[in-house]
C-alpha cells in the first residue's frame, strides 16, 4: 500500500477543500455502506458513495443552518414583542398607579364626609331622644286628660242628682 492516497494502483482525486482521503477513511466509508447493503469493490465506487454521503451532509447543514436562522428570527420576534409588551404594560401600570392616587384622594373625601354625617347623625340621634321625651310628656298630659275627664264627667254626674226634679207643667 503505497502511499495513503492510493489504493490498489488507483489514485483518489483530491480537490482543494478537501482533506487527504487516507486507508482507514476508505475502510469507515466501505463499513458504514456496506451496513446499507450496497457493495463497494473499488476506489472510485468509494468515492463515489462518499462525495454522496458528503453531498447528504453538506445539505443537511444547509437545512439545520436555515432552521436555526428560522429560529434565531422567531426568537427575535418573541424578544421584540415581549420587549413591547413589557413596555405597555408598564405604562399601563404606572397609569394605574395615577388612578389609585386619585382614588385614594377621593377615599379621604369620603372618610371627612363620612365624619361629618356621623355628627350629623348624632345629633339627630339627640333630637330623636328629645322628640320621644316631649313625646312622653305628652303622653303624660294626655293621660291627665283622660283623669281629668273622667272626674268632670263624674262631677257631671253627681251635680245633676244634687240638683232638684224638675217641675212637670202640664198644658192641659
């Protein structure tokens, strides 16, 4: 076996992106085509099989370098849009925050205001205690009333027995 890039008297082309095909890649090369079922005898059927395989590859990492540019994109739209998002939900937040500012103002309004019915309430509450005092006095003025009725409508009674018969005069 002369030298590694030969084998049996036929020389392996080599081009200039290419590395030295040696003994050992020839035998990997026949190894992984014969598992396929595919018989290789020479060389040049090798090399043939190879730059097929190689060709297989070099397209594969076309693929996979398109896909994950495909990625890097999608990624990027996400990053940009969550980016986005992320702002305007901040906005929205720091408004929000404006909101419950105000809000709040206005709750120590309705805490004064709530106060001021609360005194408010209280004194009506001392009105409504006067109202059924007056109230209970009346009752008591009334209930004299009635005493006082009853002893007239007794005194009424027992002045007219004390009082003589009436004369009768007949026209007749």
């Amino acid at each position: 076996m002369g030298s590694p890039s030969e084998h049996h008297g036929e020389r392996i082309v080599e081009q200039d992106d290419e590395r030295l095909f040696t003994h050992r890649d020839f035998q990997r090369v026949i190894a992984i085509i014969r598992s396929a079922d595919d018989e290789i005898t020479t060389v040049r059927e090798a090399s043939v099989a190879f730059r097929g395989i190689r060709e297989q590859l070099a397209i594969m990492t076309r693929v996979f370098a398109a896909s994950v540019a495909l990625a890097i994109g999608c990624f990027s739209y996400l990053f940009l849009t969550t980016n986005e998002l992320t702002k305007a939900v901040t906005r929205l937040d720091e408004r929000l925050a404006g909101v419950d500012g105000r809000f709040n103002g206005v709750d120590k309004r309705l805490d004064g205001v709530d106060k001021r019915l609360d005194v408010v309430d209280k004194r009506l509450d001392g009105l409504d205690q006067r109202f059924d005092a007056v109230d209970g006095r009346f009752d008591g003025v009334d209930k004299r009333f009635d005493a006082l009725d009853t002893r007239l409508d007794a005194l009424t009674s027992a002045i007219g027995r004390l009082q003589p018969p009436q004369k009768q005069t007949s026209l007749e």
